[in-house]
C-alpha cells in the first residue's frame, strides 16, 4: 500500500483521538501506521535492501527526481520548494537509507522499484 502511494493506514477499529493524531501528521507530511498495524508490516513486508525505511510522499518525489538525473534547482522549481528543502530532503533520504552519496541511493531506489 505504501508502494502505491498511500500515506497512512488505520484499522476500522481505530479510536477517534488516534485517527485525529493521524490525519495531522499525514497532513503535515508524515507516514502514519496505525497501532498494532507497525508489528504486522514488519513481519510481512521483507524489502529487498534488508531494512524498509518510512519515506515521506515528498521525499519519495525528491528520490524520483534524483533518479531522473534533476539537479537541485530543477527539484526545487518543478515541486515549489527552496533549494535548502531540497537539500534537507535529499539528506534525509540519505541517511534514511544508509546510502553514502547520490549514486547509492540511486541504487537502493532501482533495487527497491522507487524509480519510474
């Protein structure tokens, strides 16, 4: 679900707090799994690389433009967004994923079937 762009997953039985906390944070930008979802996710889905980070819906819009050989100032015209954000992201996705430089996180998306 997450590799199709979902953001969030609650289960039905969900309190009306915690769906509140969740709505926020997907809002702000964050991924938001649900309790008692996280244990499951983490048993059943096994990623390529050995670990599965949470990347953000942008973040995952700076990778695929890495991937598509964008430059900074390219990412940050084509998503509305400051050099700096560009830069915090691409940092971000770095450490995220273990990936020392640009060609490595390059890697990790090919292996992980993030690219277009």
């Amino acid at each position: 679900m997450l590799k199709a762009g979902a953001r969030g997953y609650l289960l039905k039985s969900t309190p009306v707090r915690e769906l509140i906390k969740a709505v926020k944070l997907v809002h702000e930008g964050s991924v938001y799994l649900g309790k008692g979802l996280p244990d499951f996710y983490a048993r059943e889905r096994k990623p390529k690389s050995g670990f599965d980070p949470i990347l953000t819906h942008r973040e995952l819009e700076v990778l695929k433009l890495i991937c598509q050989e964008k430059n900074t100032r390219e990412i940050a015209d084509q998503l509305f967004i400051s050099l700096h954000t560009v830069e915090t992201h691409r940092s971000n996705l770095l450490q995220k994923t273990g990936a020392r430089n640009i060609a490595g996180l390059v890697k990790w998306a090919v292996e992980n079937e993030l690219t277009d």
